[in-house]
C-alpha cells in the first residue's frame, strides 16, 4: 500500500506538475496568440500603409508623365517660340524697307508734285502770253482788215484822180 501510496503521490505531483505547466503553457499561447493578434494588426495596418503608398506612387509617377509632357510641350512651345521670333524679326525688316521706300516714294511724289506746280504755273503763264499774243494778233487782224479798206479806198480815189 505504501507504494500505491507513493505511486499515487507521484503521480499527484506529476499531476500538479503537468497541471502547472499546462497552466504555463496556456498562459504563452495566450500570450503568442496576444502578440500574433498585434503582429496581425500590424500587418494589416502595414498593408493599408502599403496601399496608400502605391496610391501615393500611381499619382507621383502620374504626375512626373504629365510634367514630363508639360516639359515637351514647352519645349516645342520654346522652339515654336524662337522660330516665330525669327518670323517677327523678319517681317519688321520688311516693314522697315517697306517704311523707307514708302518715305523715299512720297519724297519723289512730293517732289512731283512741286514740278507740277510749277509746271502749272508755267503752263498758265504761257496760257496768258498765248492769249495776250492771240488778242494781238486779233487787234492787229483788225488793223490789216482797216488799213486794207483804207488802202483800198485810197487806190479807189487815186484811181479817180
């Protein structure tokens, strides 16, 4: 009996032993079940932090297409720029000459038309020796005519004598 007795304490002992440390080992997977609870909400606020950056990054890289475009765009806005400059420069050179003949154009017309003043006046000058010489002429037309019957009539008389 005394070794049932033993046997029985034994095994007791093994019971509380095996008791306890099921107690302990509760308390661990307790605790690992706690810190895989944490770790998972960890992972699961890593993933979201994990997806907002991949949003972040669409964006971004989005954003440096269209400023890589934006860059393009203003590059041949510059090219288009500088030939529309050259075209400019070119076209105020023309209007430059286009100015300075027009200018050299009314100074010749200016200068005509100062000739055809003078022109004018010099044609009116002859106008009137013309119609002073036209008048002298008539005046003289009418002395002839005069002098003609005059001399006519002193044939006529010397005739008579």
């Amino acid at each position: 009996m005394d070794r049932i007795k033993e046997k029985m304490n034994s095994l007791r002992l093994e019971a509380d032993e095996a008791t306890t440390k099921a107690e302990e080992l509760k308390g661990k997977v307790k605790t690992l079940e706690q810190e895989n609870l944490a770790k998972e909400q960890e992972i699961t606020s890593l993933q979201h932090k994990n997806n907002l950056l991949e949003g972040e990054v669409e964006k971004l890289e989005t954003a440096i297409k269209d400023f890589k475009k934006a860059a393009d765009e203003g590059q041949q806005h510059g090219t288009q720029n500088e030939t529309l400059q050259r075209r400019l420069q070119l076209l105020e050179e023309e209007a430059e000459t286009a100015d300075k003949t027009l200018r050299e154009t009314n100074e010749k017309l200016r200068q005509t038309d100062v000739k055809a003043g003078h022109f004018e006046r010099k044609v009116q000058a002859l106008e009137q020796e013309r119609d002073q010489w036209e008048q002298k002429y008539e005046e003289m037309a009418a002395k002839y005519t005069t002098l003609q019957k005059e001399l006519e009539e002193l044939q006529a008389e010397i005739g008579t004598i």
